[in-house]
C-alpha cells in the first residue's frame, strides 16, 4: 500500500495529465429523488460529513437499492467521460 501522500501524489499527476480539463458532454436522466440524494452524497465526501446537523443520518437511511443506482450513476458518468479504466487502476492504490 501506498502512503497517503504518495496516493495524493499520484492523483495529482493524473489530474494533470494533457486532456484532463476538456469538457465532456454527459446527458443522462435519473430521478430527482436520487439527484438530491447524489448530492448529498458529494456533500459527505467533500466536507466528510453532513452539511448541517438536520440530516446527520439521511444518508444511512437510504435503502441499499438506491445507493447501488448511485453508483450506477457515477459508473455511467465515469464511463461517458472515458475514465472508468483510470479510475479502476487509481482505486488499487
């Protein structure tokens, strides 16, 4: 396993790799339910925690059917944009 600053280090190369910052046109449809649930989602991971103290737990109440079309979703994106190999690979670190 690789130190957490090495992982940062390689996601930073990636990130910096020429094509990186071309637009990608995605269109998909999904429900509004599960927008605001993906949102949520992106609101855990980027802050590590919920956004205010009201929804503390709506995230462990979803059932797992949901969560799995969420990650669908970000396969789906992943895979539109061309990266779902990259991803993979970068997951192993």
């Amino acid at each position: 396993m690789l130190a957490k600053n090495d992982v940062a280090k390689v996601y930073d190369t990636v990130l910096s790799i020429p094509g990186m910052n071309e637009e990608v046109k995605v269109n998909f449809k999904t429900s509004r339910k599960n927008l605001l649930l993906l949102n949520k989602v992106i609101e855990r991971g980027l802050n590590g925690k919920e956004t205010d103290d009201k929804s503390v737990s709506i995230l462990e109440t979803i059932p797992k059917e949901i969560l799995e079309e969420l990650g669908g979703i970000a396969a789906e994106l992943l895979n539109k944009a061309g990266l779902t190999e990259m991803n993979e690979k970068l997951k192993s670190f």
